[in-house]
C-alpha cells in the first residue's frame, strides 16, 4: 500500500490531475473515489473521461439515480458508478460490475457502501475540503491497494 497527497488550488488543477491520472491507468483498472458530498469526485470523473473522450463538452451526468454510466471510449470502456443510494447487496449485484466488458475501467464514487466487495488491486482518490484554505481547494490522497500498489509509486514520481 503506497500513498501520497496532492494539492488543487481550483477546479482546472483538478481537470490537470484528472488528466494525468487517466494517462497512468490501464485496461481493467479499478478506482474508487472517497470523500464528502461535494468533495470533488464527480468533477473528477468527468475530467477524466472529457480528457479521454478528446471532448471537452461531452456530457457526464452524475450517475446518482443510475448508479452507473458507461462510456465507450477510444483506450479502454470506463463504467463510472455512484453507489450513494445503492440499497444492498442484491441492487450490487444487478449493476453487473462482477462482469464488465473486458479491460473496462471503473470510476467508483461511495466505495464504502461496497466495502467487502471491492478488489484488492484497486487505487484509491480520497477529495478532501479544508477548512483553512479556499473555497476551490482541495486536497486529494492516492493510494494503491495490491498490485496497484506499484503504479502509485509511479504516479507520485512525476
Ligand atoms: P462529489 O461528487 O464529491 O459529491 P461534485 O464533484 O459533484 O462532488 O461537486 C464538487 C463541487 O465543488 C463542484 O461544484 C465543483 O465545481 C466545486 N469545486 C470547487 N473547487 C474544486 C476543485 N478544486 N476540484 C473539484 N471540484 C471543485
Ligand atoms: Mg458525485
């Protein structure tokens, strides 16, 4: 498990980092996205499939009441789900996610509703405010689970 912590100063420092993450996955990666509501993670995820899309005006609506978007894009298929309102154990299932179209990547928002279920090679982006900084700041901690470990060593390096 390695981790290190990034700071965004606004929104287009996240678009960058959005783009630098998604330049660092593979095929078949798994990413979880922590932190409070309105903490950053659906900005994220939308930078981060705009950024792979080519296309900075592709639309990317928060998948609160689908639970799950799925976008066919040119490296890899990327599911980008939100189990915030995710009822149980039997909706988890229904969403499919133990068996995506190959070498998909997922984009998890409120991976603790799933806790148990999660893969051990897994990265995880946790957005946090602070409260002694501006209103656009974030902070953001990677850490790489399992495998994933490694590449997160990767990332911290550049
Ligand atoms: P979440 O999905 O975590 O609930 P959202 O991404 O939906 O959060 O909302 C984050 C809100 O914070 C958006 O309104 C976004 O414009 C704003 N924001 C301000 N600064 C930043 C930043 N540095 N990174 C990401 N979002 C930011
Ligand atoms: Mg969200």
């Amino acid at each position: 498990e390695t981790s290190f912590t990034v700071a965004l100063d606004n929104e287009q420092a996240t678009t960058r980092f959005a783009a630098e993450i998604a330049n660092a996955l593979e095929p078949g990666n798994f990413v979880t996205l922590s932190g409070d509501l309105g903490a950053g993670k659906t900005t994220f995820a939308r930078a981060l499939i705009r950024f792979l899309a080519g296309d900075a005006a592709i639309p990317v609506p928060s998948p609160t009441f689908t639970l799950i978007q799925n976008y066919d894009l040119p490296r890899f298929p990327i599911v980008h789900a939100d189990l915030y309102r995710l009822s149980g154990r039997d909706e988890l299932a229904e969403l499919g996610l133990d068996d995506l179209a190959d070498g998909s990547v997922v984009l998890m928002e409120w991976p603790d509703r799933a806790s148990d279920w999660l893969p051990a090679d897994r990265i995880d982006l946790s957005f946090q405010l602070s409260p002694s900084r501006a209103l656009d700041y974030r902070d953001v901690r990677v850490t790489g689970y399992g495998k994933l470990g490694r590449r997160v060593e990767r990332i911290a390096a550049l």
